[in-house]
C-alpha cells in the first residue's frame, strides 16, 4: 500500500459510522486479553462477571459523566475499566488522563497489564503508534504516555497538583481514589472542565468516609439485586443483616470447643442465608443468581452520575467460605479487621464499626453476679492515680474468655491486696505511667513480686508487648541485684483488640449482671477515627471522650497483655505441654467448670 492509499484508509477509518453495537458487543467481539494479563487468557467474556455490563455500557451513554465503582477486591474493576478504555480509543477518541496514586503504581500497570493488551488485541493495536517499518513505537507508547493515532493517553501520579494541571481531557480515570489527596482529586476534576462532553470513571475500595464513598453516596447508589434461587425474591448480597447479624453462616461443628477452627470444614460448608426467606444460598447458586442480577438505582442522586457498590461476595472467583476463613482470620488483629471491611466488603471504615453505645454495651453482661468467681483464673489491672487506685478483677479461661468480676477505687496498696486475695487472683498488673508515683509503684510491686508486674504503656512498639527486668530502686535495667518484671505494651494494639471485644467481634467477652454504670461510661470512653494527612497518607487517631475517664479502659488494656504473656488464649492445654513441657499447664481442661470459690489452687506462673 502506497502512501496515498494509507492515508485514504486512514482518512476512512476515522469517520466509518460505528453502528448500534453496544460498548459490551464490542468488547465480547475484540478485546482479547492473553497470558500476559490473565490466568484465563481467551476473548473477553461478561458471563463470569455480568455486573460489569451496565458499567461497560456507560462509556457510550452520553447522558452519564460521572461512573463511581465502590467495588471490593477481586471484582474485576480495573479490567472493567480498560476494557472500556479499549472501546474508547476505537470508537470515541478524546484526551484521556489515568491517575494513579503514585509514578510507580502507573507504570507497573502501563508495562504489565494495559500495553499489553492493546498490543493482543488486534484492533487496539492498530490505533497504537508505528515506526516506519510498522513497529511499535516505543518512544510514543511508552509507560506513562501513549499516542494512539486518533487520541492520547497520560499516565500519572497523583502526588502533587503540578501533576495533574497540565491536562485538559475527555476522559478522565481515577483509580483508588481514596489514596489521592482530595485537593488533587479536586484539581483532576477541573480537567473536564469546558468540555460538553466528558467521562469521568474514578474506582477504589473505600478507606474513609469521605473518597470513594463520599462519591458514592452523591450518585444514585446501584446495588446488584440477584434472585434468591428459594424464594425468587431479588436480593443484594450482604455480609451482615445488621450489626452482630450475619447473612453468611459456617457449620456449628467447624468451630471446637477449645475456639480452634476446621478450616477445611469452614471452607466446603460455609453458606449465605437468604435475608428474606432464609434459604441456604451455595456457591453454585451464586454463580446462577449473578447471570440473572440487574442493577437497581437505591437513590435519586445527582443528574448524570451513577453509583455502584459491590462486595466480594458477589466476585465469581471467591467462595463464600473463603470470605468466612478471611474474616475469621483478621479477628487477630485490628489492621486485618480494617482490611477486610474495606478490601473486602467495600465499607468506609468508620468509628462506629468498633465504636458503640453504651446501652449496647450491656449486651455483653451475663447472668452471674457481681462479685462471683469465674474462669479457671483471676487477674487484676490498676490504673494508678494521683490519691488512689482503680482496678479490675477478671477471671480468664486457658481459651481466652473472660469475665468482668469485680472492679472499684481503693486508697492503699493494702487495700489492693485485700482485693486481690479475697478475689482469689494469681497475677496483678499494675501501670506504673503515673509520674509522680513511678518509683513507689516499683518498690510496692517488688514487695509483691512473686504476683504483681509492672506496666508502662507504649504508641508504637516493634511487638506488641514485651518484657523487660528492671532494678526497682533505680529504675534500670542495668546492674543491681533486685529485679521487677516491667511490661512494655504497644496500647494501639491491645486497645484496638478491646475496641473489638467490647463491640462483640470478638466473642467471649463478658460484664457481670446489670455492671457498674461508671465502668460502662470508661470502657466506652476510647475509639478510633482516621484522617487523610496533606501528603494523602491515610492514619488512626485515637480519641477520648468528652468526659475524659478512661481508667477502666486502661486496667483492661494492660490486663489483656499480661494474660497474652502469660499464655491465656494464646495456646491451648494440648500444644503448651507439647512445646513446653517443663512448664506448669496453665489451667485445666476446656469444658471444667468456670465458677471457682476463694481458696482454690493457685497456678504458680513463674
């Protein structure tokens, strides 16, 4: 082909008419996406993932500008997205800007999943820029700027605002948005301005409340209604039906009575209830259901913007009892809580996931009294103050359940100790953070020695308790010949762990009959909230209420670290003898029973 004849082909090319073929017929038709993107490398189907359609479809509905996808992981929404891309260069070339949140994370992609499949799929790799011997050009595709023929392509980090203002588009892609400043996601909306018409697709898994959720709740919040196979009534798939409520149920027999799991049984037998018939739902089901779902609109929203939400309970590749391993898995800490409500369920990560009323509080009261001895042992926490003390006793199982027994202000070490005989109590743990009071805390704990261990509270630490020797009149580590044995407690960990025993995530938690009001108000006095830094880094804050006592909170804090030191609900009788067998067992056998009169046999820890 001569060069006249190239440009005439050229020239057809651009204004062939594009017909009545939907954005997903076009897809189905061309997109190919081979080994170098996918494990299923093939012609790009919609069946497996029938929720992308309506999204895919958007990129050609003129009267939709802005798309949100408030998606989980494993939701294929990045492929969503530039697959969509692929129809655009083909059919609607514009200016399109891509940002990311950082240079590296725009590369990596560009290299490793979008230029390769412009190159696979034929009729993308024609618009992509040539040599004169009909090679890519690889200066004009490069990974953070492609110059297809009839449109370009930038690539960026979202860092800084010098970033973003140099590039009026048409299309505009925000990916993750949560993890990009809102000042600069306000500036890469300002590049559509001007413009009639314009697309703007911005995806994330929501961190906050304010991203992607935000986004969400200003458009029309879609929800993927699927038929229930029982009752045919359409339903969204959601992971709780309200808070403590789960739609998503494994065997009774999965869990053992020591709290250990049958992953295995967890796994095949996991099941979602029917939130309205209460049907077994299987996973076999779910992938009917998806094929048969419509998105449907939950509010008026603003004109032209379309919201949609979508967990991973819907992903075809993850069954419901991989969704039940993971959640049971992040209970071991807060950061794999907060992981799997963002990553997984696409919720915000809010203070009242973890945050409760106090009259919710009351839930985790039981039927014994105050007072009454439970659990094969008795720990006490103090909080030191300037004039006196506040404690608590809790008895504690070998599996980690426990129960508030007792808990005051008393005046006097002596006072204390009459406390802890008369609560029958093997080890105290006393915090010694109070200044002024640091170096008697450390002399009465080293009369106390055989029973009582000293605490100082920490932000950050490397694990997240730790013990150390010190000389309690000098207050080192080094030299002497009298030792106390002083925790160092990261108080972000084992308070994020109260924050999920007192809102009843994790179980066996538990208050006396009708507990003390003063009690109830410190326990609640702590929570989290997250703010997005200037440099678009996301952190935890931890706040104290208004009426700023928290004493109890903090008893209970450092007595959860002494009883994760000294071995309760870190291991179960069975594996302590195994691996160490010259230590005493602590406890007795799960199932015993748990009241316990003042008297009974003491286990020697030490």
């Amino acid at each position: 082909m001569n060069p006249t004849e190239k440009l005439q082909a050229y020239a057809l090319d651009i204004f062939k008419p594009t017909g009545n073929q939907s954005v997903v017929e076009w897809a189905e038709e061309n997109a190919y996406l081979s080994e170098r993107v996918t494990e299923q490398a093939g012609r790009y189907r919609t069946s497996s993932h029938p929720y992308v359609r309506e999204v895919l479809n958007n990129y050609a509905d003129p009267k939709v500008k802005k798309v949100s996808l408030c998606w989980g992981s494993q939701t294929a929404k990045t492929t969503t997205i530039y697959i969509g891309l692929g129809w655009t260069i083909d059919q609607a070339p514009g200016p399109i800007l891509w940002v990311w949140s950082n240079e590296k994370q725009a590369r990596n992609f560009a290299n490793d999943r979008f230029i390769p499949f412009c190159e696979d799929s034929e009729i993308i790799a024609k618009h992509l820029p040539k040599t004169l011997e009909g090679k890519i050009d690889r200066d004009r595709a490069s990974a953070l700027r492609i110059e297809f023929d009839r449109c370009t392509m930038n690539l960026i980090g979202g860092q800084s605002q010098r970033n973003v203002r140099n590039y009026p588009v048409s299309y505009l892609i925000l990916d993750e948005i949560d993890v990009i400043n809102s000042a600069i996601r306000k500036d890469c909306y300002d590049r559509i301005k001007g413009r009639r018409s314009y697309k703007i697709i911005q995806s994330s898994t929501p961190i906050e409340e304010g991203g992607i959720w935000a986004e969400y709740l200003m458009g029309d919040q879609r929800k993927y209604m699927v038929p229930c196979p029982h009752c045919k009534q359409r339903i969204s798939l959601e992971w709780r039906k309200e808070k403590g409520v789960y739609n998503i149920h494994f065997p009774p027999e999965a869990k053992g009575t020591d709290g250990s799991y049958d992953w295995h049984l967890i796994k095949s037998g996991t099941h979602y209830v029917c939130q309205e018939c209460g049907g077994a739902i299987t996973d076999t089901d779910k992938i009917r259901m998806l094929g048969q779902g419509e998105w449907k609109p939950t509010a008026r929203g603003e004109p032209g913007v379309r919201s949609y939400h979508l967990n991973s309970l819907y992903s075809p590749t993850i069954t419901f009892g991989e969704m039940m391993t993971r959640w049971l898995r992040a209970q071991d800490s807060l950061d794999g809580l907060k992981q799997f409500i963002t990553g997984w369920l696409a919720e915000p990560w809010m203070d009242e996931v973890l945050d409760v009323t106090e009259e919710a509080t009351h839930a985790l009261a039981g039927e014994y009294e105050r007072g009454e001895l439970m659990g094969e042992f008795r720990l006490m926490g103090v909080d030191v103050q300037r004039s006196h003390f506040v404690w608590i006793v809790r008895g504690i199982d070998s599996s980690g359940e426990s129960w508030l027994i007792d808990n005051g202000n008393s005046p006097t070490w002596k006072e204390l100790d009459k406390i802890f005989k008369n609560h029958d109590c093997s080890a105290a743990v006393v915090d010694t953070g109070f200044g002024e009071r640091t170096q008697e805390c450390y002399e009465q704990i080293y009369r106390r020695r055989g029973q009582f261990w000293a605490a100082k509270g920490w932000k950050k630490l490397a694990t997240p308790v730790a013990i150390k020797a010190i000389d309690p009149f000098t207050g080192t580590s080094k030299g002497g010949k009298h030792r106390i044995r002083l925790l160092h407690v990261d108080v972000g960990v084992f308070g994020g762990e109260i924050l999920k025993r007192r809102s009843g995530l994790v179980k066996g938690f538990h208050l006396y009959k009708e507990p003390d009001r003063e009690y109830v108000r410190q326990l609640n006095a702590k929570f989290i909230i997250e703010k997005t830094t200037r440099a678009g880094e996301v952190v935890q804050e931890w706040r104290t209420k208004r009426h700023g006592q928290d004493h109890f909170w903090d008893c209970e804090v450092y007595l959860l670290a002494l009883s994760k030191i000294l071995g309760l609900g870190n291991v179960t009788r069975k594996d302590r003898k195994k691996n160490d067998g010259k230590k005493e067992d602590v406890g007795k056998e799960t199932g015993s029973k748990r009241r316990r009169k003042p008297g009974s046999a003491q286990v020697n820890f030490w």
